[in-house]
C-alpha cells in the first residue's frame, strides 16, 4: 500500500494499528486521550487579536524582549 494513495480513513485506520502495535490498547487510548481538539475558532480569534497590531507595535514587543538566553 503506498502512502500517497490512502485515503483519510484509511491513513486513519493505518494510524490506529501502528499506535496499537507501537503501545499497546491501553497506551494507544492513552495517547489518544491526551489530544484535545479544543473548542472556537482559532483562525477568528487570532485575527480578531492580531489584525489591531501595527508594525511598530510588533517591531516594541520585539525590542522589549530580554536578550536570547536570558530568564524572563
């Protein structure tokens, strides 16, 4: 079976059994259990925050930055 011809719920089901045979059931519904998929929409909320900032307010925040390495 080549990768680039699966379909989603076939790429799906191939993820399933890898997670199973790589962790077992119990660790494949672990792992599954840590993803949370979250609620709203992302792309929305991040323009409705984003699209106010001007490129002199990016270019403050940048300056107002501690050096790379330094503790906040």
């Amino acid at each position: 079976m080549t990768h680039q011809l699966l379909n989603d719920p076939e790429i799906r089901r191939a993820g399933l059994e890898a997670l199973s045979e790589r962790l077992g059931p119990a660790g494949m519904i672990r792992f599954l259990r840590m993803f949370d998929p979250g609620q709203g929409d992302y792309t929305a909320e991040r323009h409705r925050w984003l699209d106010q900032l001007t490129l002199d307010d990016i270019l403050r925040a940048i300056d107002n930055q501690p050096p790379h390495g330094d503790p906040a």
